[in-house]
C-alpha cells in the first residue's frame, strides 16, 4: 500500500493516482438517513483505457482517459453467495445484487457512467481435485464451470487476488463501520472478516474466499454469510 493509505481523495479531483492509492467513489446510502457515506476504494491498477473489450462492449460512455481497477477498502456488505445448491459466478445471487441493487443505490447515473462493462473470462478451476474424498460433493465430470460474463461490478478472482495482495496481511479486511457485522463472525487474532472471491471452491457447494487471517481458502459453503469487497473499472475523462 502507498504512503497515501491514509489519504481518501474524490477520484475525480484526484490529479494522479498509482496503486495502493484510496479514493472515494460513490455512497453508502442508510435508507434511516438523508445523507450517504462516500464508499473507500482501494486502487490496483491504472492503466491507459481502450475504447472497447475483445466482446465488442462498450468499455464505459466516457472516451479516452485512464482505467483505474477499484476494490472496496472494506467489506461492504455481509451477503451469502448464493441459496442453496450448485452454482458458479454467472448465476449467483449476490452477482446479481451487486450488478442490480448495489449498482443502482451505490452510484448516481453520472457516476454509473464511469463504470466499465469488463469481461470476465471465469476459467479458473477449483484448487482441490474435484474427486477428491476432501471435495464434499462433488462436481459432475461434464460441468462447464463458469461461462465469461460481462459485469459492471464483480468480485475478485483467485488468480487477482494473489496479483494484488502478494502478502497475507495486505489480503485482511474489516468490516465498513456502516455495516452491520453480527452475522459475520469476527476473528480476535486479526481484527478482519473473511470475504468471497468469485472462483470455485473445493466442491459444487462451495465458493472460494479470503479468510480472516488473509488465506485464500478453498471454499465456505454458498449459503454461509460473507463479506463482500466490490471490484469495479473505472474510466476517467481524459
């Protein structure tokens, strides 16, 4: 993380920005109150923008200029992954509150703009052997895992996660002081939460995550109660 960890600068005032680097980005909207509470993003990467992905989607409605990846500084949100049953990244629940609820409440219509439609490739296999007498259940031998999806907003996979946060302790997270944290159990040795990634688990039933501690893990079951730190793209004005 960059010196300016302490530091959160609207995005758009910001006159350079580098990774490690926190801005605010949007707002924690308490339907009990008028006012929302900017939400932290902690910076991963800046890089100069193109003008469309390989899917032919726009990249967002904003030409030229950078593309900053964001990931919320804290959780969120404690949600579970899905109710219930085999899934994967494209079908689950919380990829659809995230792309629906969150999106709109989080972000005005002129902030949602900036926000690029990235295409995920989601090939990432499960860790563990899938047969494996540690799997659990096991996936069915002919299971297309996860198709490509195209999100505005999405959850960090394995493979990114381990780009990013190269250290265990960079990996730990707390919970925004906004949200509720009595249905995520807290861990006193390292005062985080453990938070989903969008990869595999171990087995059909679970989903891969961070734990407490800043492991990635092979999985906590789909219906368990998680944390959820937001990633986005952003593209700003030249």
């Amino acid at each position: 993380m960059s010196k300016n960890a302490n530091t959160v600068t609207p995005v758009l005032e910001a006159s350079a920005l580098r990774k490690g680097d926190i801005v605010s980005f949007g707002f924690y909207r308490n339907p009990a109150e008028n006012a929302g509470i900017p939400l932290e993003w902690l910076v991963l990467e800046v890089s100069d923008g193109c003008p469309e992905d390989n899917s032919g989607a726009p990249a967002s409605d904003v030409p030229g200029g950078k593309e900053v990846l964001l990931v919320a500084r804290y959780a969120l949100a404690f949600r579970r992954l899905h109710q219930g049953g085999m899934v994967n990244w494209k079908d689950c629940e919380l990829r659809g509150w995230l792309n629906g609820v969150f999106l709109e409440e989080s972000f005005s219509p002129e902030e949602r703009k900036l926000i690029k439609v990235s295409r995920l490739d989601n090939k990432e296999q499960p860790r563990w052997d899938p047969e494996a007498d540690t799997a659990g259940v096991e996936y069915p031998k002919d299971r297309e895992f996860c198709p490509a999806t195209l999100d505005r907003v999405f959850l960090l996979s394995r493979a990114e996660t381990e780009r990013y946060f190269e250290s265990l302790s960079s990996r730990l997270c707390k919970a925004a002081p906004f949200v509720s944290q009595r249905t995520c159990r807290l861990e006193d040795g390292y005062g985080g939460v453990w938070w989903w990634l969008r990869s595999p688990g171990a087995s059909a039933m679970l989903g891969a995550t961070v734990a407490d501690e800043g492991l990635i893990d092979d999985g906590a079951y789909t219906g368990s109660i998680g944390g959820v730190r937001p990633a986005l793209r952003i593209k700003l004005p030249a």
